[in-house]
C-alpha cells in the first residue's frame, strides 16, 4: 500500500494527520491538489441515495436535515407505514450510507478523517424498507431521483446494485432519462459480485447514458493497478464507466474510525470528484461533470477504453485542469496550445505594468467544457535576441568561407558568390564536408548610355555592416525586411542625376515579401521612396501563432535620405529613414487594434586612411517604433448571469526604446588580400559586439 513515510515532509498546510488517515485512497487519485487549491465542493447539494446518513460528530452541520427525506419504512399489508423513532436524514441503522457519506463530505477540522470535498451539502435520500420482514434497500430510487430534480440536485451517489444484473427497470430507465434532461449525474457502484457488467448496466439507454456514470474498484496495490477481485467490470457499460479506489478509511454510525471496502466505497470518491468540479463551475451540469470526469481518467487498462476499467482510473488534477483552454477576443475562439506571440526588437511594450507582457499575465480562458480560468500566459510572448545564434554562424561561414567569380564588358557585368557551408558529415580524416551554396550574385546590363538594368541576390547584404551597423548609407529597404533577398530594377540617368526603380521578392517557408523603392541619386546624395509589404513578419520577426500572433503581416511605406561629403582628410556620411506601418488583424486575433505605427533609423560615420588602411567611428541607431498604441482584448472574468466570458480592452504603448550604437571599423585591402574589423557598442557599453574578416586571394 501507499503509506505516508515519517520522515516524508508535510507538502501543505492540507497535507496534515487528518488527511494522511486515508492517504493511500487519497494518494491513489490525486485528491490533495483539490485541497490544496480550495476546490472541496462548497455550495453544492450531493444526494446520497442509500440507507440512511447518521450525523456523527464528523457529519454534523453537513446534512441538510430539512431537504433529507425518508422514501422507507415498513410495508404492512401493501400499505407503507412512516419509520418509527427515525429522522428523515437517518439513525444508527444507517450503517452503509453513513460511511459512504462520510467518503464525500465529513468535515475537514483536523480529527477524524476528512471527507474528500468536506464542504460539500449532503442530503440524505434514504431508500431501505422492511418488506413482508424482509430488509430491502433501494426502495422507491425512482422516487428519490424525482424528488431530487424538483428540489435541484444535480448530483446523486448510489452505492447500491442489483444482484441479478439481467433485471431490466423500465421505471428507473425513464426516470433516468428525466434526469439526464434536468442536466444531472448518478453516480452508481458497479457492484461486488465478480461480474462482467455493472449490476444496473440495463437501466442505461442510448436516452439516459449521460445521466449515469458506474464506478468500479481498484485494488490498492503499491507496484501495480489491478481491479479488486470482489468487483464488477465495466462490460457494455464502459463508455460510461470509471475506477475509484475500493478501500478507504471513512466513519461508521459510532463516529469510529474504520476501513470501508467494496465499490460502494469507490463511487463516493468519483461523487466526491465531481462536486469539487460543481463548486469550482456552477455553470456546468452533473452530465458536464460527469463527462469532465471521463474524459480526464487516467488510463490503467488495455490501450483506450476497455471492459474492465473503463476510461479508467480517476485523476483530480487532470479533472480540476484545463482540457484544451481556449483563447477568446469575444468574437472567435482557439487553442492556447497553438498560440505564440513574437515581438521583434523595434518595439517596445515589455517594460513596466502597462508592457504586452503584463497585459497577458491575468486572463481569462474557457477549456473545451466552458470552464473558466484565471492564468498567466505572458510566457508565451516571445521578444528574439538581436541576432540568432545559428544565423549568425552561418552568416560568419558566409563571410570566411565565400569565393566568387564573375566577368566585366563594355556592356554588361555579372558576379556570383557563394559559400562553403560545414555539413554534419565527417571526410575520412575526420574533417567536416563542405557544401557549396549561392550567396549572392550580381547583373547589370547597360542598354544605352543613360538606361542601366540591374538584378541581384543578396547583392546589397554583408554580415560586417548587418552586425556593425556600419553601412553609411544602409538600405531601409533591407531594415525593414531582411528578407527582400531578390531584386530587379532599371536607372536612368536624368539630367545630372539618376532616378531608379527597383522591386524586391523574398520567401522563406510561411513568409514572404515583396516591395518596390524608387530613388532619386545625384552626385553623394540620395532620396529614396518604398512600399514593403510583409506576410507572417513585421520588420523581418514572424509574427508567432495562433490567436496571439503580431499581426499576419505588415504594410510600410518609408523615405530615406543619404548623403556624404568631405571636410579636409575627413569624409562623412549619413543617412536616415522614417516609415509608416499598418499591421495586417484578422477577426480570430486578440491584437484587434493597432494605429499606425511610425519608425525611424538613422546613421553618421565619420572616416579617413590612417594606419594603411581606412579607420571609420559612428554612431547607429536600429530600426525602432517611435509611435503607436496597440489594443488587445482578453477575457478578464466570467459572468455567471450569460454564462460567458467577460472581455476588457487593454492597450500597450509600442514604441520602442532609442539605443544608439557607437562604432569603429578598420579596413585595410591590398591587391590579394583585405582585412576588415569592426566593433561597437551601446553607450552603457552593455552591448558590445566585435566582428573580423580576412579574404587571400589565391592565384
């Protein structure tokens, strides 16, 4: 058996002497987790249909005395005749239900042994007769579960069977199907006699089947679960049938503490089980707890449901837990399982109470059964770093591994590059295998002299100015989205400058971009005009899944201006960038509002030769959101009275926080060789980075 240790700590505050008096019943199933989370039933009416309920000290206030009602007594000559000397609850001939009741609802004050939902309201619904001398129990239970649909019970324990389970009650069939209407749950032993079936499996009816729910027992045993050899199986009654453990340590009509066994001891823990889920969802019915409690068994038999256990054993926490929550903005709903929200570095809303973050820390959700939750999900807000590890390491094979080749004309000029990539796999001597790869490649061709078509991949991308921040001129087009990788365009030459249209594409699994730049470049300066439109990013971040993510995408427009010139040794540079964005919403999104989000970058370096080669300082702000205020709208309570959720509009302030990055590059190149080197920094000098290249050409 399971037996709490001495030296074993005390878990909670529930997990006391009380508790531990019927530990390894308790254990079995999990029951302390309802404890421990104040889910025991409170407010909710338990019918015990049985012989009786004796108010020990254990059970005293626990019994509804004046909604207890007596359906025996003796029958003389046809005719009932009251119970003498007895009470409508019970008396001390009450010896089964007593201890039954004792299972569900006897008090939790620290002497005794508790009940499994100690708050719970019990109402005796007592059924036992003398007939013709002969002791009877379950005496007019067609009655007893009418009587508890006229007075609102929605929960019935019946640890009664038949012996002869080929006795078919058509009464009890109907009445069941009454019951199963009214929206309530009977909770019925399958009975001690070795067989097959429960003893009333042929009271269930395609009609009534959600109304019942049989419990067989298991033995308590400590390395294996097997099913108790007195006990019934499930049989034709599987799909509704659970276990329960078959041995607990209840009270008998003395107040004594005593082992109770068989499965009119199991049922009470399922009873027990699904008024804690009652109590925690008034708005669910005894068939909605019913079917909780199936549902969420833990499977002990034959792979799925099988003719012994059933769904199988009983499991509190499973119960009690979220079974596919779902996430809500009151129009649509979905699974929380599938649901991520990726946040890209330009924004902000993670810094304080009002951040995206906290704004996801109290919401909430409905699992698949309409049951409320109160949780934190801002776990699932996902804010990348600035820079992938793996796409950086690739990005440095790029640079150290690449070669290229190409060829030049009067007309026309082409390059490719590519790199050599380390692969898994090992040569003979242990060496990586290298596979080649496009990186990049180059056109242009010159129709006239004034009209220029250009193509490229990757054309315009170099890991040293992604890294450093140290393009003077960086292309906003390649802020935006990095992965604007492919691009077609034509200049032409206009009076002393040039006007030049470009298109971008990209694509990269459920992502893609596409955009058009025009620019105007006459001697170092240039203003440039471009549209990007994004799907399943927003400024190259995807966007997350499911009803968290950032949008479905993005739609920017932005300018950008560059120039340079040349004060005595010295030559600087400088660009900056302002965008307008509009997020992509969908109806099943809880992001159901975003105004339009206004961005900027900027850059200025300042250079000359020095040490044989050329030194460079600057200064590089990233891509950052400078306004706009995002709505989300998250479930925040539920409201009994239209038994749904309620729903709040939260609003996080998105602008992003402004840290400039301070820089230094030195490049050196010679006729076979150039050295690049780069380092920078924030001006806390929290966020250093460093970054060298050396290409040899060999002949």
């Amino acid at each position: 058996m399971i037996t709490p240790s001495d030296q074993q700590p005390q878990r909670s505050v529930q997990d006391d002497a009380e508790y531990r008096r019927n530990y390894t019943a308790a254990e079995y199933i999990n029951a302390l987790y309802a404890l421990d989370n104040g889910w025991t039933g409170k407010g909710v009416l338990v019918g015990v249909i049985d012989d009786g309920i004796h108010e020990i000290p254990e059970l005293e206030g626990q019994v509804d005395r004046a909604l207890s009602r007596d359906f025996g007594g003796t029958v003389v000559n046809g005719q009932l005749q009251p119970r003498e000397g007895g009470s409508n609850s019970g008396d001390i001939n009450s010896t089964h239900g007593t201890p039954v009741a004792a299972i569900i609802g006897a008090r939790n004050n620290g002497v005794g042994i508790q009940g499994l939902a100690p708050d719970v309201t019990l109402v005796s619904l007592r059924v036992d007769a003398t007939v013709n001398g002969n002791h009877i129990t379950g005496f007019r239970s067609n009655e007893a579960i009418e009587y508890a649909m006229a007075n609102d019970i929605k929960l019935l324990n019946m640890s009664l069977s038949r012996l002869d389970p080929t006795t078919v009650s058509t009464i009890m069939q109907d009445v069941l199907t009454e019951y199963r209407e009214f929206g309530g749950l009977l909770v019925n032993s399958a009975g001690n006699n070795v067989q097959g079936n429960p003893g009333n499996y042929l009271d269930v009816t395609e009609a009534n089947a959600e109304a019942l729910l049989f419990v067989v027992a298991v033995s308590p045993s400590p390395t294996e679960y097997t099913i108790a050899g007195y006990s019934n199986h499930c049989g034709q009654a599987m799909d509704r049938c659970v276990a329960a453990v078959g041995s607990n340590v209840t009270h008998d009509v003395n107040g004594e503490a005593i082992a109770f066994g068989g499965t009119s001891s199991a049922a009470p823990q399922v009873t027990a089980l699904a008024a804690m889920i009652l109590s925690k969802w008034p708005q669910l019915s005894g068939v909605d707890a019913g079917n909780v409690i199936l549902n969420t068994a833990r499977d002990i038999g034959d792979a799925g449901v099988d003719e012994i256990y059933g769904h199988g054993l009983i499991d509190v926490k499973a119960a009690l837990s979220p079974v596919d929550p779902m996430l809500s903005n009151g129009k649509t709903s979905s699974s929380i399982d599938n649901s991520v929200m990726v946040v890209g570095g330009a924004f902000g809303g993670g810094y304080g109470p009002s951040s995206i973050e906290s704004i996801y820390s109290d919401v909430t959700v409905l699992d698949a059964y309409g049951r409320d939750y109160d949780g934190d999900i801002s776990g699932l807000v996902i804010r990348p770093g600035k820079a992938n590890a793996n796409w950086l390491q690739r990005r440095m094979q790029a640079q150290t591994n690449a070669g290229s080749t190409g060829f030049v004309s009067p007309k026309a000029s082409a390059s490719i590059g590519y790199t050599a990539f380390e692969t898994q796999f090992r040569d003979s001597s242990g060496d990586p295998i290298l596979q080649n790869h496009l990186s990049n490649a180059a056109f242009a061709f010159r129709m006239n002299e004034d009209t220029t078509v250009t193509a490229g991949y990757n054309s315009g991308d170099n890991v040293m100015d992604d890294i450093m921040g140290l393009a003077p001129s960086s292309d906003a087009m390649f802020a935006y989205s990095p992965l604007a990788q492919t691009s077609m365009g034509v200049s032409h030459k206009l009076g002393e400058g040039r006007l030049a249209v470009s298109a971008f594409v990209g694509r990269q699994e459920d992502t893609a971009t596409n955009g058009l730049t025009v620019q105007w470049q006459q001697g170092p300066s240039s203003l440039k005009l471009g549209l990007v439109n994004e799907t399943g990013t927003v400024f190259g971040t995807p966007v997350g899944a499911g009803a968290m993510r950032f949008g479905d995408g993005s739609n920017t427009l932005f300018v950008e201006a560059a120039s340079g010139f040349d004060l005595g040794r010295w030559q600087f540079d400088g660009y900056a960038s302002l965008g307008a964005t509009r997020l992509k919403l969908a109806d099943d999104m809880l992001l159901t509002d975003v105004d339009t989000i206004t961005s900027g970058r900027f850059g200025f370096t300042a250079s000359r030769e020095a040490l044989g080669g050329l030194v460079s300082f600057g200064v590089a702000q990233r891509l950052v959101a400078l306004s706009g205020n995002a709505t989300f709208t998250v479930g925040n309570g539920y409201d009994l009275g239209i038994r749904g959720l309620t729903f709040a509009d939260r609003t996080v302030d998105l602008r992003g926080r402004m840290t400039p990055q301070l820089t230094f590059g030195f490049e050196k190149t010679a006729e076979r060789s150039a050295l690049r080197f780069g380092i920078a920094g924030d001006v806390q000098g929290r966020d250093l980075r460093a970054v060298g290249t050396w290409h040899l050409t060999l002949n």
